[in-house]
C-alpha cells in the first residue's frame, strides 16, 4: 500500500510514474473498486506499448490475468463482449513484450481496424511499428491513413507524437513525400508546444 500511496503523490507531483507502478496501483484495489470493462482501457492501456516496449512481461500478464476475470460467467453480454476485445489488445502486447512478432501482427489486425472501439491508439501504433519494421508497406500505408486521436480532447495526447512519427517514416519509405512532409510538421509543431523542460 506504501508503495501504491507513493505512485499516486509522485504522480500529483507531475513527475512521470513507472509503467510497472500504475499497475501495481490497479491490482491493489479491491475487484469492487476497479475500473469496470469501459474504465479498463483508460486506465491500463495507455501503459500497454512501454510495457511492451520493454520486454516487462510479468507486469502485462498481470494485466491479461485481470482481463480475463472481467469475462466470467454472468457477466452482461456487453461486458463480456469488452473484455474479449481488451483481452486480443492485452495478448498482442504479450507478444511484443515476448518479441513474438508473427503473433502480434497475426493478432493485430482484430484490434485496429476502423470498427476498433477501444485502446485503438495503443494498438495502431504497436501495429504501424511493426509493419513499418518488417517492411509491409502497403498494410503499413493503409493502416497510417487512420487516426489515433478518437475521442475529443482539450490537449493532445502523448501518443499523437509517436503515431504522426510512426506514419511520416512509413509515408517517407513509400514515397508520399506530402503525407511524410504534412506528419513531420504536425511532430514539430506538437513538440513546440510541449512543457518548457521536455522541449528545450
């Protein structure tokens, strides 16, 4: 619990908090106190990609344990429905985590298309860097004409960053100088607003 008090007053703090914290944090609350389905992904998710990123696998299947409690029987069907979709997005970045990519990109495709209705950003960018290291260009440009950006927010998200860098390489690999020109730009000009220490 120290440990889970700690993660929260740093957080306040606005110093950034270990992936492996916030996940801490959530499995301390009592199963009535968690998020429900919906809450989930806003909570968890974002965490998924640096996790994953880092090879931290014991931390993502405790993630994937929790998921799969969520689909128990007597569950609403809507609930049980959520957490089958969280469960695909949480298994894709196991694999990453494992360096598994054959099954992530056979994973991939379930969580990122345009009926995605949940931890899509999170899921896009783990896909578009995948496709973009194992030069699948053309799933790669298909996939780089959709948003990340979903839901209507006052400041952008972190994520916007590395997606629009993540699409500008692929449209510069592929050619589409303007698409690769147009993503640069919107990098810099997100960068150029960011917080005084993180842009220098």
């Amino acid at each position: 619990i120290a440990a889970a008090l700690s993660a929260v007053a740093t957080a306040a703090a606005g110093v950034a908090v270990p992936d492996t914290a916030v996940v801490d944090l959530y499995l301390m609350m009592r199963p009535d106190e968690r998020p429900t389905a919906d809450g989930l992904a806003e909570e968890l998710a974002p965490h998924l990609p640096r996790l994953a990123g880092s090879g931290d696998t014991a931390a993502v299947l405790r993630i994937l344990h929790d998921v799969r409690a969520m689909d128990r029987e007597g569950a609403a069907p809507e609930a049980r429905a959520m957490a089958a979709h969280h469960l695909d997005v949480t298994e894709v970045h196991l694999a990453i985590a494992r360096r598994d990519t054959s099954t992530a990109l056979r994973l991939l495709p379930r969580v990122t298309g345009e009926a995605c209705a949940v931890a899509c950003a999170e899921s896009r960018l783990a896909h578009l860097r995948l496709l973009r290291e194992r030069r699948r260009w053309p799933e790669a440009v298909a996939l780089a004409g959709l948003e990340v950006r979903l839901w209507s927010t006052e400041w952008p998200d972190p994520i916007e960053v590395e997606w629009e860098l993540e699409r500008a390489q692929v449209f510069e690999a592929t050619g589409s100088l303007d698409r690769a020109r147009a993503s640069y730009d919107a990098v810099a000009g997100l960068w150029a607003h960011a917080d005084a220490p993180l842009s220098g």
